[in-house]
C-alpha cells in the first residue's frame, strides 16, 4: 500500500491532533499545517503553505469556532469559515489534491423529527452555521473533487470540549445543571480523524465520483447533552471519581444569544453504504476518551497540557 501524505489545517484542533497520532499506524504522514504560515483570514498565506507539504490529499480543518461570539465577529467568521475554507479548496485544485472539508449540524435549523440526510434543506439558524454552510458551498465551487463531513458534538482528550469540561467541573461539584432538550450525536475526534485518513486514502487512489459530494460523519447512536454529561461521569467513576448528579433542565434556562440546533442527529447511512465506514457508538468511544485521560499516563499528560 503506497504511503500518502496528507496536510491537514488548523494544526492544534482536536481532529489534527487526533489525526496526527494515529497517522503512523495507519500508513500515512500527517502534516499539520497552520498559524503562522497558513492563516484562513489572509487568503494569500494559504496556497503557498500547502503547497510546501507537498500533500496527496489536503484535509481542511482550521474553523472558526466560537459560535457565540460569531454572532458579534460575522465578518471574522465569515472570512475564515467562508472565504478561507474556500481558499484552502482552491489551493487543492491548483495542487491537483482531493480536499476533505469538515462542516457542522449547525447548517441545518434543528426542527427536523428525525435524523438529518445529506440531502435535507439546509437553514441555518445563527451567524456561525451560516459562515460554515458558505464554507461548504465556496469549496464545492472550487473542485469537484471534494468530499465535505458535516460532524457534531465533537471531543477527545484534546484543547477544550464538552467531555474534558464535565470532568474538570466534576471535581468540585456534587450536582451539575446540564441541557436536555438538545439531541445529537457525540462525535470522538479520533473517530473522525481514524474514517478521515480511510476516506482521504480512498479519494487519492480512486477519481469515482461516488467518493466525492456531501456525507454525514457523526457517533453512532444518539443523546442528550444531559445523557452525554451522565456517562462521562459514570466513566470517570471507574478511576475513582465520585459521582457527580446530572439536573437535566431545558435549553431555555441557560442564556444564549444564539438558537443552538434542538436536532443535531446526522444519519450516518451514506458514510457506511459508499465508504463503508460507520463510526463506534458514542458511549464506546466516550469511555475510552475518558480512560485516556484518567488513566495514570493520562492524567500525567493532562496536567502537562493545563499547565501549558
């Protein structure tokens, strides 16, 4: 099997990490490419870093990500999800690369009953999903060959999440207030990173344009973020931790100035029926986050990143 390289952007997310790690084992070289030389805001920055990694494949990461906080930097988000995701695909066409995109739920409204195919109306409901569903249409504008993953709920031993949060506040608290009206899929960054580096192989090696298009990659199963926060807990009991309680309260009681989707469930279908990739389920792979993290070289490693 002929090795590859791939150069993913955004260099310290959760996902380049998580690739990065698991790129020796699964054959390929993972260059993460990202600030100072790659720099989504200054598109001219963007060709000329990618470039220089020499990439088979190109895996656009890099996000603006403060989907609060987009609400009063529109344009900043818009520069980086919209305009520099599609600088990084245009760079992937000049370079002759299939470029896989990561997008996000927050391009659908959330109101939908079940869940979402790839073919639904997207609507997006705040500034953050409407920069990223931008994101995804100036890519696909700038090669057909693009796959772009829409995924959600995203955390691993990694920067900061949900799981790694509930595990610092559960170390002080007794009881927590956490949202259940709010239903997706928890998605493990090394999951992603694992089907990314089998579909970034798969586009290398075959031009079929079945390969190519829109695809959901999420956690199997589904859960609140109440569900969520009780099993990370029961997890963390394995190791000693005590247990914590988990409220369950409505959206409404926690100030937001954005609509988060109400419906995040993505159908993985598509993924496993054209790639033959299905992600575990979410509850397998929160736990051996939560192992990683809690067992001893876990933890030693995670004093060293808070200490950073």
């Amino acid at each position: 099997m002929t090795r590859i390289r791939i150069a993913i952007t955004g260099g310290h997310g959760q996902v380049a990490r998580a690739m990065a790690a698991l790129g020796p084992a699964m054959g390929v070289d993972v260059i993460p490419v990202g600030r100072p030389e790659l720099d989504l805001a200054d598109p001219a920055s963007v060709f000329p870093a990618l470039a220089s990694a020499r990439p088979h494949a190109i895996v656009s990461a890099a996000a603006y990500t403060m989907v609060d906080k987009a609400e009063t930097e529109k344009d900043l988000a818009f520069s980086i999800n919209a305009a520099g995701a599609g600088a990084v695909s245009t760079a992937a066409a000049r370079l002759g690369a299939p470029v896989l995109h990561l997008s996000t739920d927050y391009v659908f409204d959330g109101t939908k009953a079940g869940r979402y195919v790839e073919a639904d109306p997207t609507g997006p409901t705040s500034v953050y999903g409407a920069s990223k569903l931008a994101g995804e249409q100036l890519v696909a504008a700038a090669t057909g060959n693009h796959a772009i993953f829409r995924t959600a709920w995203i955390y691993s031993p990694y920067g900061e999440n949900f799981l790694k949060t509930m595990l610092r506040l559960g170390e002080t608290r007794e009881t927590l207030s956490v949202v259940d009206d709010q239903r997706g899929c928890p998605t493990s960054a090394e999951d992603i990173a694992r089907a990314m580096i089998l579909a970034a192989r798969r586009m290398v090696e075959d031009r079929n344009a079945r390969y190519r298009g829109v695809f959901h990659l999420a956690g199997s199963g589904e859960a609140s973020w109440a569900d969520f926060a009780c099993a990370i807990f029961r997890a963390a009991e394995m190791y000693g931790r005590k247990p914590v309680t988990v409220l369950p309260i409505s959206s409404d009681r926690y100030p937001s100035p954005v609509r988060r989707p109400g419906n995040s469930r993505l159908s993985g279908e598509k993924l496993g029926r054209i790639y033959g990739i299905a992600l575990p389920h979410w509850r397998q792979s929160t736990e051996k986050v939560v192992d990683g993290l809690l067992g001893r070289a876990g933890c030693e490693a995670l004093v060293c990143e808070e200490r950073s």
